[in-house]
C-alpha cells in the first residue's frame, strides 16, 4: 500500500536501534514559518518543559540550543523504561501533570487514584504511563505538542507552532561522535552571528554549564572525559580548546575569530576568573546517522532489505584526527 503514495509524499523511516539499546539521538525542529517567535522568555519556558518532560520520558539531555525559530537537543533515550514502581512513576507524573495549568493537577489525581484501586484500572493506568517513556517518537510529540498549547494560550494564537516532522540523527555513543555533533550544537548561537564566544550564550548546554557555574551538572562532561577522576574543569578546558581550534567551521555562516583561536589555544581551553563571574552574572538532520565507519556500517546492515538503495556511508570532516561518517535512510 505505501507505493500508492507520491515518492516524494513518503516518509522516510527514522535511523533507530533494535535490541532495547540505549540510543542517543540529535534531534532539530523549527518554528512554523521559521519565523523568529521564541524570545528570551519563550527559551527559559522551553529549557524547564524540556526538562520536566526529559525527566517523565527517562531521556537524558546531553546537550541543547534553543535559537529564535528552532532548537536542536541531543539526547539519550534509554532502550526499554524498565521497572518502575508505582512510588516513581508519580514522581515521574508529577513532572508532567503537576504544574502549568489549572486543569493539571486533576490529573495526578486521577492517576493517583488508578494507582490505588489495583487491578485492571491500576495495570491500564500503568500501561498508559509507561507507553510514553523510553520514546524518541514520543518525547518530542509530548514536548512540541505541550510548548504549542503553552505557547498559544499566552499569545492568544491558534494553529499549529512547529514546521512539519522534527529531524533526527542517530549519534554513535562514544566519545569522539558525542563531542564532535555536541560542538556543532553549542557553536548554534556563533554561526547565527548571536555571540561571538559559545561560553555567552547562556541557552545552550555549554553557555548554561559555564554561565551557572554548575560545570558538574553538565551531562555532557561524562561522555567526553578521556579517564575516570578528570575534574569538569580539566574536561571544560579541553571541551573549550576543541571548540574553538578543531569545531569552529568557517564555511557555514559565521565562525569564530582567529585571534581568539589563538588566544583560546594558547590558555589550553582555560577562563580566567573574570570570563567565569562574567559568565555567571550574565547566564540564565532526518533519518540520518554519524559514527565511526563500522558502527554506520553496522547499522545499514540491520537494516538490510528494509529499504532499497541505502546510500554507502559518507565520510564527514575529520575532528581532531578521527574520522566520522554518516549515511542517509535511503
């Protein structure tokens, strides 16, 4: 039935893992329009339901960049939710239906009150929950659709916010792949001429980590430490250097300085004291992969007979010496 629709009408299937693995994704959607209607405030309502509806999901935010009509968030959606108890998945309930509008909080009642009666309405309310974690799929739909509603409600607006699908990427979980597409989200603000230095936009991962002061929160540092004991500072300093020296691109919109290059390499990635007080005064693609050649390859090979005419993978820059590839879904 699916070759009754136009080519050009199909969706392409997303890249995804099998098996129940942990899989961490880079994920882009853009306002209706792209138009530029996510202000200052607009951002810090999107970062905390960013946040509240990762922590319901059990998805893990790496790292993010909230511009003016898109985000980007990588993030690490576990294989399977495992066994929660009624006790966690309130908790988790509670992020999602405890606060942002009058009609919320009956929710958890009701939810409370399945959890009690046991039975049939406690296994369906169960069922209900935990069909929503552990869901790329279902975490952005869960996101986009309540930012919408929130969205909407404040400007009196009607009608849909977001620009069609959101796109995704499937990362490579290792350390050399989540530093290289982590940079490239945290440069956002650079190339869209924004800021000149990442550390000064405090909406993205690495400005919000540097800015708050709060380098040990930053869920990015545990993917990207060369050995077990470096401190988030040892880790920020390298981070630093590679963004500036190594990930900076300067065919694609603006790229950083060159004498702020050579200024960020000869600190070795460290900030002064003052960068950092200033820092904390001021803070507040689609079915794609990336990886190394046998992990990209490795996955086109699950996915053989799938889908006719998979394009061989395709060498990305090298990032510090390591390569990096990627292949489309089709």
């Amino acid at each position: 039935m699916k070759y009754l629709i136009p080519k050009k009408s199909r969706r392409m299937p997303r890249a995804g893992v099998r098996g129940g693995v942990d899989a961490v994704h880079h994920v882009v959607s853009r306002v209706c329009g792209r138009e530029f209607l996510l202000r200052d405030g607009e951002k810090e309502a999107f970062r905390d339901l960013l946040r509240r509806v990762a922590g319901f999901c059990g998805v893990e935010v790496i790292t993010y960049a909230l511009l003016d009509n898109h985000f980007h968030v990588l993030v690490e959606v576990p294989g399977k939710a495992g066994e929660l108890s009624d006790e966690a998945l309130l908790e988790r309930a509670r992020l999602l239906y405890g606060k942002e509008r009058k009609g919320q909080p009956l929710w958890m009642v009701r939810i409370e009150a399945a959890l009690r009666a046991g039975g049939e309405v406690r296994e369906a309310m169960r069922g209900l929950l935990m069909g929503r974690m552990a869901s790329l799929p279902m975490f952005m739909k869960i996101l986009k659709q309540r930012y919408s509603i929130q969205f909407n409600r404040k400007y009196d607006r009607v009608g849909t916010l977001w620009e069609g699908r959101f796109r995704s990427v499937l990362v490579e979980n290792s350390r050399v792949a989540v530093r290289a597409v982590a940079a490239y989200i945290d440069l956002n603000a650079v190339r869209a001429g924004l800021v000149d230095d990442p550390k000064d936009y405090r909406f993205c991962g690495y400005g919000e980590a540097v800015g708050s002061g709060k380098l040990r929160g930053y869920a990015l540092w545990q993917r990207i430490g060369e050995s077990r004991g470096e401190s988030p500072e040892v880790i920020a300093a390298r981070y630093r250097t590679y963004l500036y020296v190594t990930a900076s691109d300067p065919r694609k919109g603006r790229s950083l300085k060159a004498e702020d290059v050579a200024a960020v390499k000869a600190q070795g990635g460290a900030l002064s004291a003052g960068q950092l007080l200033r820092c904390r005064l001021r803070y507040m693609t689609q079915g794609a992969i990336i990886g190394s050649k046998a992990f990209v390859e490795r996955w086109m090979g699950d996915r053989a007979g799938e889908s006719s005419g998979k394009r061989p993978p395709k060498a990305a820059d090298g990032l510090g010496g390591e390569a990096l590839f990627s292949a489309s879904a089709r």
